[in-house]
C-alpha cells in the first residue's frame, strides 16, 4: 500500500470548478439534491490542445470569479473549536460540515485521521473507498501533521467534494449514480482537459466500479479520477509552459511527479 507522506502537497492543489460570486470554499453549503441541477446537458466544443482555461462551468448569470478552479483565499480562523495546534473551522463554515466533522471526532482532539474521514464522507455522501480517502488526506493534510487533518482542512475538503459532486450530477445525464466515459469526457472537458480517447479508456478502466459492463465511474471514483487528472495535469504544465502538449522530463522529474499520485 501505497503512503502519501513526505510529499509536499502544495504542488498537487485540490480543485474544482469556482464557485458562483459571493460565495466561497469554507462556507459552501453541502450539495444540492439533482433535482436543484437540472439543467440542459452541455456538449463542450473542441479544444485544440489538451489543456487550456476551462470554459465558465455554470450559466452566464453566474461567472467564475477570477481565483482558479474553486479554491477561495485562505481564510482567517476565528475561535470556538479545535485543539492541539490543529485551528478552527473558518469563518462562516456550514453547520452541517462542521457536525459532520464532530460526529467522527470523537475523542475531541480537534482532528481526524484516514479511518474517521472514510467514516464522515462515507455518512455525508456514499461510501468512500480507502483509495480515494488516502488521495484526499494527502491533498489536504494538515502541514503539521501529515496523518491527520482538522477543521480548517476538512471544511475546504468538504467544500470541493460538494463543487466535484455538481459537477457529477451535472454530467450523470442519464442519471444513473455513474459517470460513463462519454460522460467523463465531457466532464473533464468542462473544466479545461480535452482528455485523448486513449488515454480516457485507461481512466475508466482504472477507476470504473466493476459492476458495469460497460465500465462507468462511482461519485467517489470520479472525485479521484478527476484530481489525479488535474494534479498531473498542472504538474505537466509547468514543463510545457507554451502550452503546446508537449514537454521534456528526465527521469527524476517524471518519478515525482507521478509517484504521489499511484496508490496500490
């Protein structure tokens, strides 16, 4: 099995589409139910390089502010919870994420490890795999301590869960509880990764449920998929800095940037 630590998450940034203005990543409401996000499937037009800046995810009534792909400003922290170095909830945080964040830690330390995360996305949303949560403790740890994260850290996750699940039922057009790859397609092209066929047949048969003949992505999965996809991605970026979807890596540069994304 596959460990996160000793790797500086900072280069690997969560992310999802931004928010409608006004609002912002710690005080972000749990997800809406599907019946809030009808609206008429969006075809994506074609791109001419496998990354450029994603078009505006929601109507024209609401467009992205200019902070990148759903992280608000690190907020300041307020008192009222938390201990042993681990902070508190940001200002204006959801009730919601806040008792869900209380009902896992229960010896009242102020964090949780991987099991209690697993235990608080697996009773908010559907059950998380031990995969996904190792990704999500890793791209949201707490800089002190790498195992766990608290209140601050589980609100932003708790935030960009609820942005990947809009984006989830916004693409799940059959509404299935699945994202096939045509579907994944254009998910993923809706945030700016005109993703290769080839390379979007290795991600569905990598992170599909295996329930599904035709191989189909569970929320969780796809909450996986999708940051692996946009770490790498930004990570790549940073050596082709024309944007031409091409670039040159020694050996050294590829193991790390691919080794904190494998997990076994």
């Amino acid at each position: 099995m596959s460990s996160y630590d000793g790797y500086p998450s900072h280069s690997y940034n969560p992310s999802a589409p931004p928010l409608p203005p006004g609002s912002s990543a710690a005080s972000a409401p749990p997800p809406p139910p599907p019946s809030a996000l009808a609206q008429p499937p969006m075809h994506p037009s074609p791109t001419a390089f496998p990354y450029q800046p994603p078009p505006p995810p929601f109507s024209h009534q609401h467009p992205p502010p200019p902070a990148p792909y759903g992280y608000a400003p690190s907020p300041s922290f307020h008192g009222g919870g938390g201990s042993g170095g681990f902070g508190y909830f940001p200002p204006g945080t959801h009730p919601e994420i806040i008792r869900s964040f209380q009902a896992v830690d229960q010896d009242g330390s102020g964090s949780i490890d991987e099991a209690e995360l697993q235990a608080a996305l697996s009773a908010g949303y559907q059950k998380f795999s031990s995969r996904t949560v190792r990704l999500l403790m890793f791209l949201f740890k707490n800089p002190k301590s790498p195992s766990k994260i608290g209140p601050a850290e589980f609100a932003s996750l708790w935030s960009c869960l609820g942005e990947w699940r809009a984006i989830f039922e916004r693409f799940d057009r059959d509404r299935s509880g699945k994202i096939d790859s045509s579907e994944l397609r254009d998910a993923l092209l809706s945030i700016g990764y005109a993703v290769p066929p080839s390379v979007l047949q290795v991600l569905v048969s990598k992170y599909n449920d295996g329930k599904t003949g035709k191989g189909a992505l569970s929320f969780d999965s796809f909450v996986e998929c999708g940051m692996v996809v946009k770490g790498l991605t930004e990570k790549f970026k940073e050596k082709d800095p024309r944007y031409t979807g091409s670039a040159t890596l020694s050996y050294e540069e590829f193991m790390k940037m691919i080794i904190p994304f494998l997990v076994a």
